[in-house]
C-alpha cells in the first residue's frame, strides 16, 4: 500500500468531520514526527464517531419499531 501525501491526510481529516483545530493539531504533531500523540487524538475521535454511530442506531431501531406497530397496531 503506497503511504499518502500531507494535503491527502489532512483532506481526510476533515472528511472524518475533524474541526480546524483538531486537523491543526494532528497535523503539526505528524511533521514533528509525534506519530504516537497524532494517533491518540485519531483514536479518540474514533471513540467520538462510535458513540455517535450508537445513538444513530438506537434511534434507527426504534424508528423501525414505531413503523412496525404502526402496521401491525393502527392507532385507534
């Protein structure tokens, strides 16, 4: 796999919905070479995205399970 260039990582920082401040940040810290706290803040905004994915999903679930009731119990 071919490494990517700066302007690519930064782009996908912000694709990833990274602020100015947070792609600033890991940006400075991947040209001083600090890999190791660029990858904690990365893991960190992982554990953001995850718990917004779970929220999404529970309403998700009780969205298909007020449609289901809807079908299978009209309202009276």
């Amino acid at each position: 796999m071919k490494a990517i260039s700066i302007t690519d990582y930064q782009s996908g920082l912000q694709k990833l919905g990274c602020d100015n401040k947070m792609t600033s940040e890991i940006m400075n810290l991947l040209q001083s070479g600090q890999t190791e706290s660029a990858a904690a803040l990365l893991r960190k905004h992982k554990t953001q995205l995850l718990a917004e994915l779970h929220a999404v999903s529970e309403k998700v679930d009780l969205l298909d399970f007020l449609l289901y009731q809807l079908k299978n119990y009209p309202m009276k």
